[in-house]
C-alpha cells in the first residue's frame, strides 16, 4: 500500500469503529479505502489491486459518491492467478486476472448500499479476497420502509 493510501485509510477507517457507525472497518479485511472519481462524462471510475501476497484487494473499500456507471480498473500484481466476481444491475461481471494482468468491468450500481466482489476460485487460503463497493445515498421515497428516522453518523 502506498504511503498516500495508508495515511487515507488510517484516517477516514477509525471513524467506522463504534456503535451506529458503519461496520466495514471491522467486517473487511481491508487495504483501504478509496473513493470513485468522477469523469467528465459523468462515469465514475476506481482502480483496485490485488497486493503481491497478501490476498487483498487495495483498496478493499470502495465509495461510490452516488449511484450510476462505475469503470473499475482490476490490476494483478500478485505472483497468483486470481478472477474477480463483480455485482451489477442484471448480472454479475466475471473476470480472469491471470499473473501480473490487468481488466476493466463496467459495473451498473444505480441504489445505495453496500455491493460485495471478491474472488470466487481457489479457496484463497480460506477467505478470499472480498471487498465492498459502498453506494452512498438515499434511498427513494417510495422504497422507504415505514418506521422511525435511524441515527446517521
């Protein structure tokens, strides 16, 4: 991880540790957390790595500002064949990351939430490699469930 990500992540991931935050800082196990930038175009784009033997991605979290296109950049960095199983609107993106290879998938995330990829072959020395794409957000009036307002952090 570089000495920017690190410091990014030491200090935006603290703050998911305590009760009614979000659970990911403790959920994932994490290289970080990075943001989606968006393009002139109005796609969103993120790169993600997976980091020469340590089965995780970098980052691991991802934060998408709102929902719409996402371009994600896949690089394989690791000695190993790694695959990545991605979520979108009306099926999964799948794609094979052989030895220091590179991919990109366009992944449709139009709600908030919390999206999971990973890595679906090989057992990955018994967790593979997961992370989160976050969708931030609200959900629409018509969705909402009836119930009282929840604390936000």
């Amino acid at each position: 991880m570089t000495a920017e990500a690190k410091s990014t992540a030491d200090f935006e991931l603290p703050e998911l540790y305590g009760q009614n935050k979000a659970t990911l800082g403790r959920l994932i196990l994490h290289g970080g957390l990075g943001h989606a930038e968006e393009g002139a175009d109005g796609r969103l784009h993120a790169r993600v790595r997976i980091v020469p033997d340590e089965l995780i991605w970098e980052p691991s979290i991802v934060v998408m500002p709102h929902g719409g296109d996402l371009d994600i950049e896949l690089v394989n960095d690791d000695l190993n064949t790694h695959c990545a199983l991605l979520p979108s609107n009306g099926d999964s993106k799948w794609m094979w990351l052989p030895v220091y290879s590179r991919g990109t998938a366009t992944l449709n995330l139009d709600g908030p939430g919390y999206y999971w990829f990973g890595s679906n072959v090989g057992n990955d020395e018994g967790r593979g490699l997961v992370g989160v794409i976050a969708v931030l957000g609200d959900v629409p009036q018509e969705a909402r469930l009836d119930r009282p307002d929840q604390p936000r952090p």
